[in-house]
C-alpha cells in the first residue's frame, strides 16, 4: 500500500512552497511523526536533497531527546494567498526615457 500522505494531510501548510532558509524554524515545534511524515512526503515528491537533510537532522534531534520548540503551526508571511487589494492601472506610467547621448533623433534642430 501507499504510506506517502498527501499534501493536505501535511503539518505545514503550503510545505512545497516555503524557503529552504525558513524550514528549520517552521519545523521546530513539530513533533517526532509529523516530521517523519514530511521525510516520506518529500522523498515521493520534491527529493530535494537539502530540505533532505534539514529534515532528517530535525527527526534525528527529537529522537535524541530533543523537545518540540515554539508554536505548532507558525505563520508563513512568506506565501502570499491574499488578492491584491487593486489591479494595478494600465495607465500608470513606466520610468522616464532619456534621450540617447548624441541628442533626441526626432529633434530636427539637430545634426545626426
């Protein structure tokens, strides 16, 4: 049978989407299973060896005694769900465009 969970099921919302970098933090309040549950996500799916790592240190520090530290589920700020308040106008305008060097070639009033 398939023991791999799905996404849904995950203790991290958005898992697939969150930084490397972050990882170590959102994982420290997760107990023993939980990150288990993320190695065997993470070898079906991404397999990403760095996050590999990571996680596999983590599930080795709690299983040497290591608590869960800080909140459970912590925010991800990170990963944006909300729609932005307004579409951005067509009419606003880009930078300003200089004129090259030598002059404005439209400009008749000047050699080219």
């Amino acid at each position: 049978m398939n023991d791999v969970p799905l996404h849904k099921e995950l203790p991290l919302p958005d898992y697939d989407h969150l930084p490397a970098g972050t990882l170590p933090s959102r994982i420290s309040g997760l107990e023993e299973t939980e990150v288990a549950q993320l190695i065997t996500y993470e070898k079906a799916h991404g397999n990403r060896l760095p996050i590999l790592q990571i996680l596999e240190k983590r599930l080795h520090d709690l299983q040497g005694g290591a608590v869960p530290r800080g909140p459970h589920s912590p925010s991800t700020p990170e990963v944006n769900t909300a729609q932005p308040d307004t579409p951005q106008s067509a009419q606003v305008p880009g930078p300003p465009i200089n004129p090259p060097s030598q002059g404005d070639p439209t400009n008749p009033a000047q050699p080219r």
